[in-house]
C-alpha cells in the first residue's frame, strides 16, 4: 500500500519534470492541452488504482479478523472500520494536496510562458495557392520557407565570420549583424488546441486566451509569412514581417519580382526571389542598430552585393584561389554602385588590397588604394608606401608613408613602415627616430613576441648596428663604439621582451664580435644556435670568433657544420681552407679553397693559390699543385713566376711537352732576369733529359747570361744530362 502511494508521487513529479521544463534550457514552459490532459488521466488512473486496491485490503482484513463465532472480539471488529476510515480520509486529503501543489505549478507554468521574452524569427511555410499547378502538382511553400531560412542564416553566419586584415589598422568592428534565431514553427498552434472553458452558460477557447496574454505582455517571437503569385509573365514572392520586439511593434512588407521570357522556368526563378527577401529582410535587421549614417547600408542591393563579396573573400581565406579574391573585388565594387556613402565596402577593399599585396599584385593593390582615398586618406597612403616599398620603389614609398604620419601620427604601423624605407634610403638616423616613435606609442599595450613593438625595438637595435659598421668603415672608431653599445642595450630589450628572439641573439654576437669582446659574442652565437641550431649562418659566425680566441678544432667544426647546412656558403668554405692553411693540412685546404672558388671565384685571388700550390709542390703533391698554379693562372694571366713554377709541378709529373710550353710563356713575359733564367734553366734540363744536347747547352748559356749564380754544368754529356726533380731551383 505505502510502496504504490510512494510510486505514484515519484511518477507525478517525473511526469512534471518532463512536461514543466524545456530540456534545451532547463526552463518552464507551457504543456499543451494533450499533454496536460494525459497527466490527469494518469495520475488519476494511479489514484482509483490505488483507492480500490485500499477497500479491497480492507475488506479481507475485515473478514478475516472479524469470524461470526467470536462474539466477545464484537468491541474490536466495530473499532477496526472506524481507523481503517480514518486512513482512507487521511490518503485522499494528501492525494487533494498533492494535487493542488500540480495545480500552482502548472499555473505557475503558464505565468512564466506568458512573460517569458520569445526571441527570434518563425517563418511560416510560402502560400503558392496563388501560383498554380506547376506540372501538374501544386507547389509546396514548406521547401520555399526553408529555403528562406537557409538564407537568412547563411547571410548571418557571413557577417559573423571575422575577417583578418593584414597591415592596416582599421576597424572593421563599426558594422556588425544582429543575431537572428531562426525557427520554422511557433508554438501558438499547439496553445491554441487547448480547449474550451465553460462558465455559466458560455464558453470561451482557453488557448485563443493565453496566446492574447502572451501577445499583451509583447513577448510573442516575430513572424514572416509568405507568399508566392504569379500574373501572367511576372512571379511575385511577398514577404510580411511582424517585428513585434520593435518598439513600434512594426509590419514589414518586402517583396521580390521576376519577369519570365519564353526560356525561363518559373521553378528555377523562385530561388533568386527568395534570396532577394532574405537579403531586403536582413537589411531590414540591420538598420535597426543604432550606427552612424556612413556606417548603414542606404539600400538593400548594397547590402547584398556587398554579402555575397564578404563571403567570396571568406572562400578566398580558406581555398587562397585568387579567383574568389576577383570575384570578391567585383562585387564590392557593385556594392559602392548601390551606396556611394557606405564606408563599409571602402574598408572591405581595402582589406582586398592588402591581399593583393600579400600576393604580390601590385598594380591591382595599389588601384583599390588610389580609389580609395577620397574616403579613407590614411590608409591609402599607408597601403601605397607599402606597394612601392615592395617594388623597391624606396623614395615614392617614403613620401606616401610620409602622408601616412601627418594624417594619423598616433599610428604605429605608419612609423614603423617608414622605417624600414628609411633604413632602405641608409637614414639610419631618421629609421632610429621613427622606430622611437612606435615605442613610444606602445610602451604600454600587452607585449606579443612577434609584436610590432619588439619588431621596433630589434631594428632600432640593427639601426645602430649598421650606424656603427659606417663610422668604423670611415675609421670613426669612437663613434663606432658608442654606436655597437647602443645596438647592445637594443637587442638586450628586445631579449627582454621575446627572450627566444634569434635573429636578436645573433645580431648581438656581431655587436660584441665588432668590439672585440668575443668570450661575450661566443656566448651569444651559443644561444643563438641552441634556439636554431638549423641556422647556418650562426654556425659560421661562430667558427670566426672560435679563429680569435684560437680555438681552431672547434673553428673547423664550426665551419663543418655551417656546410652541411647550406654546401653552397663559399665563405664558410674559404674561412675554412684559411684555417687548414695555417694548421698545414695543405691537401684539404686545397680541397676547401677549390670549392669557394668554384662558388664565388672572386673570393680566392692568384696570390693564394699560388701559395697553395708551392706548399703542395713541397709536399711532393704535384697534382694538386698544377691544379692550384693553373687558378692562380687563370686569375692572373701574365704572372711569369706562376707560369715557372707550373713547368717545374709538369716537369716532376713527367709532362715534357707542357712544362716547356709554360716555360716559353714565362720567357716571353720577361717579368724578372731572375724568373726568365730560371725557366731557360729548366727547359735546358728537360732537353738534356730528352737528348737534344745542342738545344740544352743553348738554353743553359742564357740561363748563365740572365743569372751566373745559377749552377750550370760545365760538361754537357748524357750520363750527367738526367735532373732530379730535387735539385730544381
């Protein structure tokens, strides 16, 4: 008996739960009159249940303990009827209570629907009575309202997106769409079929009741009805619009027309008309914000254009196909046509024209700048410094973004712009100042690694940097160093503010490197290189402070590493020759100096190779060294003492024909009596070897006329004709 009371209170309050509260929001809203009805029929199913199960019990009970024998047991049997009564009166004033307490929430659900703000749109299916039958069936207005709602949330979700810009500094946020809930149904119909209330001798509809309460407490959600027509060639698609959240509770009618020609279907029309409500309705929306005049669209075909060029450029952001940047480019430009003192499609080309520029379009970036200055002077300017700075175009850059900053000197991307011209124009100077400027202004905005404000700070560190590279090139050494301290401070800022900055770590070697404070560049070039150690210019810069503090098995690894990261760093190459040079690994600092040369001939004169190849010559590497003797050569070609000393690496490679050519040019030459005589001594050598006596005794006498020190010998026979490659001079 307890257990089904229990259960029956249990069912009541889930039943409530689910009839009383909306799931999505957790929030009363009104039962309809099914639904209500059924929770009365059950509970009071529950509750006849549960009253004849009650007399049932009571009645065995009273059977079984009240037999006719016992006549002494009469006073209990007629006490008994008496409590079991009581109960009986106890559960249906509890059931009563029960039932008043779903009474006054269901009221009380009721209270909270009527004052309860119902936001958004519902769009009632399209009335096509009036279109026909279309072949053969009668159109159906649910697709069409769909259809409308598609639309109106597409152009919502078009104006919603952000859209980034790159370079200028204007607020796109002075235009934004109000947010519309679009539903396809209202509730009222389901309200409506509550039923009637009698009440003496009249009734009247309980849900035609509520949904005028609802309607006076101004709470009801608005509504579009629609309608399709046709008369004779022209379809007509009407709009009415009940804005009952307005204060004005206004009626909006739109409509949308289209002319058939004998090719066109009326199916395929109904599209574009509704796309046409759908954007006259969101236009509608979107002039009830308050904004200022040059900030509202003055029709709606502005609004559309400039919608639909909203959304190519959103395609364009997600597919980069410069296609949508063009097709986006066009329609804004319609939209102007359609409203000539709307601002907002002045900023959406402008954000186009920064694309283009990102793209590498001058001439269409710089277009969309030049048509849009009459409206927005600053970013014109700003955009075309941009333009002819990226064409190189340095002083017209510098006069545009000169314009920029007495239009708007509060802007920093103005400042710093100008700059990087600056640097460019080497107005050093001038670039500091402007870089100062945009510290200025942001000294106390929120500091992102890869702000404009440390950007700022490691080119005003570069700025003095390169100052201080000028005055030690015209030996202004003093101001050479006040220049590389100030570079120091700025890159040490800029560390400050972006701690893993590696072009700033970098860059402060070379500061320290020019001052020659290298345990403190080393130091720098380390981080450098544990932040990147893909950077391979950090490796080389590193093996060149390694070379000061001669630490040169470390300088050669240095150099090793920056190869194997770019095999085409020439320098890296001849700094590292130069080191194997100096520890005497002649054949490998050939190796190097050949593949510099091959990289950048200019960088290893005729002096060198030279040099490399008699080192080579006197380690008996006579290959090498015709190899080093011939760049020397080909880098200086009327060196006589190149050209001996190749004859002497041809001679020892047992190449006759040739050592006696390059001897020949040598003698030509007649640099010096002293080189002349040699290769004249040379040839004789290689003669004698060769048995042509007469020929060799000939070349020794002017060799002895050139040079008597040289020791010629005074017999000439063959057995003492053969000469050792050991006793060259």
């Amino acid at each position: 008996m307890i257990f089904r009371f229990l259960t029956i209170i249990l069912y009541a309050k889930t039943i409530s739960r689910l009839i009383f509260l909306n799931p999505s929001k957790g929030s009363p809203v009104v039962m309809n009159n099914a639904a209500f009805k059924s929770y009365l029929r059950i509970v009071g199913n529950y509750m006849h249940q549960m009253l004849d199960r009650f007399r049932s019990a009571y009645n065995q009970i009273k059977m079984h303990i009240m037999p006719q024998t016992q006549a002494n047991e009469t006073g209990l049997l007629q006490r008994l009827p008496t409590s079991f009564k009581a109960i009986e009166q106890f559960s249906f004033s509890l059931l009563k209570i029960i039932l008043i307490l779903f009474i006054i929430i269901y009221l009380f659900g009721i209270y909270h629907w009527i004052n309860e703000r119902e936001v958004g749109l519902v769009v009632q299916p399209f009335e096509t009575n009036s279109m026909g039958e279309i072949d053969g069936k009668t159109l159906d207005g649910k697709p069409f309202a769909a259809l409308l709602r598609f639309d109106l949330q597409n152009i919502q979700e078009v104006w919603n997106s952000s859209i980034s810009e790159k370079g200028s500094q204007k607020d796109t946020s002075s235009f934004s769409f109000p947010t519309l809930f679009i539903k396809d149904e209202a509730l009222e119909y389901s309200i409506s079929d509550l039923g009637d209330l009698n009440l003496e001798g009249s009734s009247f509809s309980v849900g035609s009741m509520l949904l005028s309460m609802k309607a006076f407490s101004g709470n009801r959600a608005g509504t579009i009805t629609s309608s399709l027509q046709r008369y004779n060639s022209t379809i007509l698609a009407v709009a009415i619009l009940e804005d009952r959240h307005s204060p004005q509770k206004k009626v909006k009618i739109f409509q949308a027309k289209k002319i058939l020609d004998n090719n066109s279907s009326t199916i395929e029309q109904i599209p574009d008309l509704i796309d046409d409500l759908a954007f006259q309705i969101s236009h509608y929306f979107s002039m009830q914000k308050e904004l200022k005049p040059e900030y509202q669209a003055q029709t709606w075909q502005a609004f559309k254009y400039l919608t639909q060029g909203r959304n190519a450029y959103i395609n364009y952001v997600k597919m980069n196909n410069s296609n949508e940047l063009d097709h986006a480019n066009d329609l804004t430009v319609e939209a102007i046509k359609f409203g000539t003192k709307w601002k907002i499609p002045y900023d959406m080309l402008l954000i186009m024209g920064f694309s283009y520029l990102e793209r590498n379009n001058y001439e269409k970036a710089s277009n969309i700048f030049i048509n849009i200055y009459p409206v927005d002077p600053f970013n014109s300017s700003l955009g075309l410094g941009l333009v002819y700075g990226k064409q190189k175009d340095f002083n017209r850059s510098l006069h545009e973004l000169d314009k920029a900053t007495r239009l708007n000197p509060q802007s920093p991307i103005a400042w710093y712009n100008k700059g990087v011209v600056l640097n460019e124009l080497k107005k050093t100077k001038e670039a500091i100042k402007s870089y100062d400027k945009v510290i200025m202004l942001n000294h106390d905005q929120a500091i992102m690694p890869n702000s404009i404000y440390v950007k700022a700070w490691y080119n005003k560190a570069c700025s003095f940097k390169d100052l201080g590279d000028r005055y030690e090139s015209n030996m202004a050494h003093t101001e050479a160093t006040m220049a590389y301290k100030e570079s120091i401070m700025a890159y040490n800022k800029t560390i400050e503010l972006a701690p893993n900055h590696a072009k700033a770590w970098q860059n402060k070697g070379v500061a320290y490197y020019k001052q020659h404070l290298y345990n403190e560049s080393l130091q720098a070039y380390n981080i450098t290189i544990d932040l990147d150690p893909t950077d391979a210019d950090s490796w080389f810069s590193k093996g060149r402070v390694l070379h000061e503090l001669n630490r040169s098995d470390e300088e050669i690894q240095a150099y090793d590493n920056a190869i194997m990261l770019n095999g085409s760093d020439s320098y890296a190459w001849l700094d590292k020759g130069r080191v194997l040079l100096e520890l005497g690994n002649y054949p490998d600092a050939f190796q190097a100096y050949d593949m510099a040369f091959k990289l950048k001939p200019e960088l290893v004169n005729g002096k060198i190779w030279k040099f490399i190849g008699n080192k080579l010559s006197n380690q008996s590497s006579y290959d090498l060294a015709l190899k080093a003797y011939e760049y020397s050569i080909k880098l200086a070609p009327k060196d006589a003492d190149a050209l001996n000393r190749k004859g002497n690496a041809l001679k020892c490679l047992g190449n006759y024909p040739e050592a006696i050519k390059a001897y020949g040019k040598a003698i030509k030459l007649n640099q010096s009596r002293k080189i002349t005589a040699m290769a004249w001594n040379s040839t004789g050598s290689i003669l004698c070897d060769q048995g042509k006596y007469n020929d060799a005794i000939k070349a020794y006498d002017k060799a002895a006329k050139l040079d008597p020190t040289l020791k010629i010998p005074k017999e000439i026979k063959a057995r003492f004709c053969s000469a050792k490659c050991s006793e060259m001079p």
